[in-house]
C-alpha cells in the first residue's frame, strides 16, 4: 500500500486493516504477496461478504477481482485517485511504491531532536515532468535505526492534505518494521484507516506465475 514495509524481495503478509468513517467502521483481514516495489497480489479474507475480492498490481497496472460476479477489471486512470476497499488509501498509492524514487527529488531537510527522538527529515519534491498527486511529501525517520515515524503529504498549494503515523515496531523475522500504520486526512477530521501486520515474513520462494490475471480469479 503507501509504505513499502511489507514489500520486500518475495514477501508474505496478513494484516488487519480497520476502517473508521463518520458513517460506519469496517475491518477487512487481508493476506498479501509481493516480488519487489513492482508486483503485488492482495485478497480479502474477511468479513464473508468480501471474501475472494483480490487486486493484482504490476508495475503501474492494478486489477481488481470480484467473486461475486466473477469479472476482473482494470482500474483505469480515471479512478486511481478513488478508495481501495473503502479505506484512506487510494489505487493510486499503489502504484506510486513503486515510482517513488523516479518522480520525486528528495534531500535532507532536517537533523536533529524531535519530540524527544533524535530524527532525520527527508523532504520529497516531485520532478517537474512527474505526473503525481502530492505537491511535497515529508518523511520522518530514526537516525538509530532509520524506522519511519511519519510522513506528511502536501497538496499542489502546500497544505497538508493527509498523514501516515508510523508505530509499535516490531521484530518480524531478522528486520524490524512499525507494526502499525495510520492514515488521517485533514479533510475529514476523525476519520482514519489503520492497518496492523499480524504477520510478516520475508525471502519466500514464490510461484512464477503468481502476479498474473489467472491467479488473480483463481484466489492465488
């Protein structure tokens, strides 16, 4: 999704992501594969009613799976900015994982004690060709160990449009990731989605085949 923590060389995840809206709050439990920052296979394990819904990325392509009526979709660029299942995260946050690196500029913007933490600020420009959303993305990490605390997106007018809090790190094989991850949107004050990685392993033996249209509708 928007952190790479779960995106590792082979990796397998099962998280449960919490949804949090002024009309309603949902949890779906999700297991999820990845190759790299490039492909990813997600599936909705639960509640019932979203059992099998699946989305393939590759690359900057994302497809969706619907059990129900048996049909995978293409998101088309119309829609990248719309919610994936319903929560703060939006198709286009995974898509851009993987081009991060290519469409923004970054530099150190600040080093130093923070709250009690001595940190390092990275503030992320975009180039001027890139087609992106966020007019500057600031993220903050530990000098110790480099775990991420927070990153704050800014819109084209640099106002700050949402925030990822980074927390409760956690040993999940030989690394060390936060454990738990919270959107909020300044937009819709109270409102949040947090996902929590139930478990975490790296440096799998995957199918060849895995990221693929078949193993999308097949349900892995």
């Amino acid at each position: 999704m928007v952190d790479d923590l779960w995106r590792g060389k082979n990796s397998h995840a099962k998280m449960t992501m919490t949804v949090k809206t002024k009309r309603y709050e949902r949890t779906l439990k999700i297991e999820a594969w990845s190759e790299g920052t490039e492909k990813s296979l997600m599936q909705i394990l639960a509640p019932k009613k979203d059992r099998g819904v699946a989305t393939l990325k590759v690359e900057k392509n994302i497809w969706n799976y619907l059990p129900k009526v048996n049909r995978v979709t293409k998101i088309p660029a119309s829609m990248m900015m719309g919610s994936w299942m319903g929560s703060h995260f939006t198709n286009d946050d995974l898509v851009k994982e993987s081009s991060f690196e290519k469409d923004y500029m970054s530099e150190l913007s600040f080093t130093g004690s923070r709250e009690g933490k001595e940190i390092y600020e990275v503030t992320s420009m975009p180039r001027p060709e890139a087609a992106v959303v966020w007019g500057k993305v600031v993220t903050i990490v530990t000098q110790k160990d480099l775990l991420p605390l927070k990153a704050l997106y800014y819109d084209e007018e640099g106002v700050l449009a949402r925030e990822l809090v980074f927390l409760e790190p956690k040993q999940f094989g030989s690394r060390t990731v936060p454990a738990v991850l919270r959107l909020t949107s300044t937009e819709k004050p109270g409102e949040h989605t947090t996902v929590r990685y139930d478990s975490l392993t790296y440096d799998l033996k995957l199918p060849v085949d895995l990221f693929s249209l078949r193993r999308l509708r097949s349900g892995r």
